[in-house]
C-alpha cells in the first residue's frame, strides 16, 4: 500500500501578518498578490505544495478583521468557510506585534474545529531579536483557549528561514491519501484571475492610505496573436476600477505617468507567469461604491453561493 499523505490546510489570521507570502514561500511561485497594505486578498486561494510523499493544499485566506463593507463580510466568510473541512488550520501571528482582540477573535473560531489540528506560526522573525521572540512566544501559548497548539513554529517567508522544516511538519502531519491535483499544479486560479491579481498588485504598490482598498481589476479582452516566432504573444486589455472621480488622477499620475509604471510592471510580471510575451492595454473607470454594491460582488465572484 502507498503511503502517499494528502490534505488542506487553512492559513489564516489578521490583515497583513503575511499569510499570502507565506504560502508562495512554500509553493515555491508566486501564486497570491502581497502589499504592506491590510486585506490584500479577497478570495480563497489555493497553493499546491507537491512533494515526492505528500500533497499539501494549501488555502491561502483574506485576514479577518471587523468587516465594515458588504466586501468585509464577504472576506469573513470566506474564511470561515474554508475552516470547516481542513486537516490542518496555521494561524500567522506575525513576530513583531502584539497579540489584539481580533487574533482572540480569530483563535476563538479555531476552536469550534477539534478535528483539524493547530499550528501557530510566529511570523515575520527576521524582524526581531531571539529575546522579543521567547516573550511572544508565551503570549501565543495563552491565546489558545479551549484547546492547545500542535505546533508553535516561528518563521520567516522572506528569508526563507525555517520554511523547510515547516514543509516536513505539515507533510508529517497529512493523513494518508492520493493526490487532489495533478502534480505540476501549483495554484486552483484560473490565469485571468492571476493577471488581474497582478494589475491589482502592481496598482497597489505605491498607493496610498485607503485607495488600495478601491481598486478592483477586470479583463475586458485576452486573445493570442498568430504565432510569429518561438513564445506565444498575447494581448490583454484589463480596466482598473476605483470608487470615486477623485482617485482616477492618482492612478494615472502626472501626464499618465503613474498609469504607465503600474502597466510596466505588472507586464513583467504577468509575462514571467505565463512564459509568454503581452501587450498589456489597461483602463480606468469609476465604478461608484462596487464594495457595497451586491450585483457587481456576484460577478467578481463574491456571491453567497461560491468562494
Ligand atoms: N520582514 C518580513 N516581512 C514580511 C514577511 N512576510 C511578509 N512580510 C511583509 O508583510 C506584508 C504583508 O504580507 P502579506 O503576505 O501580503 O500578508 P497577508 O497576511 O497575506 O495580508 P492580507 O492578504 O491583507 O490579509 C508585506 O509587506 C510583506 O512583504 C517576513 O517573513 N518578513
Ligand atoms: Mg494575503
């Protein structure tokens, strides 16, 4: 008998404790968007750690906090969803902040689920010293109420420090069972859902304050061009949708010049994840208040049926 092991695993915690960096450290590709802005991801995404003995499914989740927007409950849900039918839920408690009511919040839910087991991962260490990292340590121990952690395993994505021994830790952890995915699948997101993602990513990088939170990106037109040499060539004209008049003139900068840098790289980007070459067209237009708009969610794939 094979003694293969597959299985899900939720990420989840507050806004920017670096869930989503996390998991592309460990799926080895960049397969979610991060900022430095809170509540960069919106939907579930999964993340395929494929390892000779295991297959880890990796659900990469938006940070939970108190939801002021139909979007916000959206993203709650989203996660509380996803909690229900994992073998392995890790929290992100990142290194270098303290311990607040929406991680209590948060280890709360995780309590409602005694099947799957729990691992607290102290992220972000390469931003303090051993001593501030043993005192977090304790408070993470006394966040679990009602139940105890599996694992309390520090880590850090970007200097990729202990990223191994968590990926032997939750392939140990798997129970027994075939493959979900094909094995050269690293991510569930369809490659238009990716382009946007990395529009949105690339949009986001120098906003400031609130407009990231306003920004949302359609493709309006993907085609591939007839092939004329050894990469194919596609064209893709994507729109960039913010909130309000104001923000369409921050997008695009002086004399576009915003609008064309933001372009600029998520063309590279989108060009390295496809192994083609692109021309990317992108668009601006204001669609007032689509956070709290239901029909605009439902067609972004926010509605009550999927996630
Ligand atoms: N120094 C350091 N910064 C990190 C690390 N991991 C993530 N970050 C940074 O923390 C910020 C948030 O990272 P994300 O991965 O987007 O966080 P997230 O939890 O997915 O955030 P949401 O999707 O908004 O909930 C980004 O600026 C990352 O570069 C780390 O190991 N070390
Ligand atoms: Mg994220």
């Amino acid at each position: 008998m094979s003694d293969f092991r597959s299985g899900f695993v939720a990420i989840v915690g507050r806004p920017n404790t670096g869930k989503s960096t996390l998991v592309n450290a460990l799926v080895g590709s960049k397969i979610a968007i991060t900022s430095h802005h809170p509540n960069t991801t919106r939907h579930a995404i999964r993340g395929i750690i494929n390892n000779a003995n295991f297959q880890a499914v990796l659900v990469d989740t938006p940070g939970v906090h108190k939801p002021r927007t139909l979007l916000g409950h959206h993203l709650n849900k989203v996660v509380n969803e996803n909690l229900d039918s994992v073998d392995v839920i890790m929290m992100c408690l990142p290194a270098n902040e303290a311990t607040g009511a929406g991680d209590q919040f948060i280890a709360a839910e995780i309590a409602k689920h005694p099947r799957a087991k729990k691992f607290a991962l102290i992220t972000k260490t390469d931003t303090v010293n051993k001593k501030s990292l043993a005192d977090r340590l304790m408070t993470i121990n006394e966040l679990a109420v009602g139940f105890t952690w599996d694992e309390i395993i520090p880590v850090s994505a970007v200097i990729h420090d202990q990223i191994e021994l968590l990926e032997k830790i939750i392939g140990d952890t798997l129970p027994a069972g075939p493959a979900f995915y094909p094995e050269d699948q690293k991510s569930d997101q369809g490659i238009e859902t990716l382009i946007c993602e990395l529009i949105r990513e690339a949009a986001m990088r120098d906003a400031l304050q609130e407009l990231p939170h306003s920004i949302m990106v359609t493709i309006d037109e993907m085609a591939e061009r007839e092939p004329n040499g050894t990469r194919p060539f596609y064209d893709i004209h994507a729109t960039i949708h913010v909130e309000r008049d104001s923000q369409t003139g921050i997008i695009l900068g002086h004399q576009g010049q915003r609008l064309k840098d933001i372009g600029m790289r998520a063309r590279k980007d989108i060009e390295r994840e496809l192994g083609a070459r692109i021309f990317l067209g992108l668009h601006i237009k204001v669609s007032k208040e689509w956070q709290r708009d239901p029909k605009l969610l439902e067609r972004l794939g926010f509605s009550d049926k999927k996630h």
